[in-house]
C-alpha cells in the first residue's frame, strides 16, 4: 500500500522592485513560519519610484499575472508601496480571484502616534506625488500637516547596506534633508517609511535625524494582514516547485546578495524569465 501524498503548506509571493520587500518577507515568516514564500524582485527596471506611471501599471500587471499562472501562489503580497498605490487597483481586475496584500504609505498610524500634528512621509518621488497620498491624508489625517518628501536615492543606499557595505552617514543626510527643512518641520514628530527599502536603513536614519523623532515602519502591519488573509485560506496550496527568489535581471553585486539571503529563507536567486 502506498503513502498518501502529503499536502503542501500555504504558498504566497511576495513581489518588489528589489530587495525591499525581503523586510517584510522577514516580518511574515516570524508570524507563519510554516508558510512558503516565493520572492520576486523586478530587478530589470528598478528603481520603481523614478519610472513613468503608465509603463509600471503595464508592467506591474503583466508581470504579477505570469508569475500567478506560474508559480500558483494562494497569495500575493505586494511589498513596494510604489507598486501598491499605482497598480493594486488593476491587480484585482486582471486577477479577481487572486487575495492581494498591498504596502500602502503608514498615514493613518502617524495621525494616531503624532502629538503636534505634523507628520512626516519619506517616500520615492512616485509615491510622494501620487493623488492616492492626497486620498490617504484626506481619509485618515484631514487635521495633520504632511510633510511628504522625495528620497530618489535612499532605495539604492538600502539595497547597498543590505549587501553589507556601509553608507556614510554624511549621504543619509543629504537624502531626507527636506524632511527638516519646511516651515513647520520643528513640529515634526512623526515619520512613517514610504518605501519597503528603508527598513534596512532605519537605524542609521534614526541616528542622523533630529532627536525626538517616532519612525514607523509598515512591516509587522502588512505581515499581520497577511496573517489574517491566510488565515481565510485552505491549509494547502498546490507547488510547483521549491519557493526561491526570482529575480528579472542579474543583480548587481549577487555574490554579497546571495551571502545576505538566508536570513529570508532563501539560499540562492533565480532569474526569472520572461515568456
């Protein structure tokens, strides 16, 4: 008599433009551990925050779409809040049967923690000028002053720490400078990370910012939501393969990238190939 073939655990992606979304990768395995996680990164044209709209939508979609029909996840974590706040929208057209978390700026958590009112977003350009920011603070924090500011360089300062090289403080600095310069920026008490990416960054920017600041970080947030879509979900999800982390184009310095992985779950990284 044979063995019954044992079921398979839950299986989600997680998708970003680089490495970013390996924070929350992090968060989500320190809340369901036995979940099975394929990453995809869209290395090919990051950074996300400084490309046009239309472009990302398309590609967004097209791209999410085959990795759906490929790797049969159960779920879909979108950890780029550029990705979120552009295309989540037309994620859900396109894959209406497909559950999608999505990584949206922390608005409403900084109206409830701020003190004076005045709260900050570091943020890539994309998001920082995106009407659904506008939507957001309207919804969640109509009596607070934003002060939402553009960092085109922080991503790939994060994706550099993340490899183990170090950034000097001085570049840090000069990245969220704007946040501190505004009218109202002696007021400013609390400011929530607009980008999956700065969670490897978050200790260096505590200690370059002015002191008294709270920094949020929406990675334990999304992995709780997470949580909760999973536990909706049947035990059991049908694998192709051996979750990985798949990226669309070669990396730059893989070797420090593949030596930093483990730490997510993951040993190596594929290229993912197009069709």
């Amino acid at each position: 008599m044979t063995s019954p073939t044992l079921p398979g655990p839950q299986h989600i992606l997680a998708f970003d433009s680089g490495i970013g979304g390996l924070g929350i990768v992090r968060a989500i395995r320190a809340l369901c551990p036995t979940t099975s996680i394929s990453y995809l990164a869209d290395t090919a044209v990051f950074p996300y925050g400084e490309q046009d709209d239309t472009f990302l939508t398309d590609r967004i979609v097209s791209l999410l779409s085959d990795a759906i029909r490929r790797l049969r996840p159960q779920a879909v974590v979108v950890a780029c809040n550029t990705a979120s706040t552009l295309a989540l929208d037309a994620l859900r057209v396109a894959c209406p049967d497909m559950p999608f978390i999505g990584c949206v700026p922390p608005i409403r958590w900084a109206a409830r923690t701020t003190k004076t009112h005045v709260i900050g977003l570091l943020a890539t350009r994309a998001t920082s000028t995106r009407p659904y920011l506008s939507k957001l603070q309207a919804l969640y924090a109509p009596d607070c002053t934003l002060i939402a500011h553009a960092a085109p360089g922080l991503a790939a300062c994060a994706e550099q720490v993340f490899r183990g090289s170090a950034v000097p403080d001085d570049v840090i600095r000069a990245e969220i400078n704007g946040l501190f310069t505004r009218d109202c920026s002696t007021q400013l008490d609390t400011v929530g990370l607009g980008c999956t990416h700065y969670t490897f960054l978050l200790d260096q920017l505590r200690a370059v910012a002015p002191p008294g600041i709270t920094w949020l970080d929406p990675a334990d947030a999304v992995a709780r939501h997470t949580a909760t879509i999973l536990g909706t979900l049947p035990d059991t999800a049908p694998m192709p393969e051996p979750a990985r982390a798949w990226f669309t184009a070669q990396p730059p310095n893989s070797a420090a990238l593949i030596k930093a992985l483990p730490a997510y779950g993951f040993d190596n990284i594929a290229l993912w190939d197009a069709l």
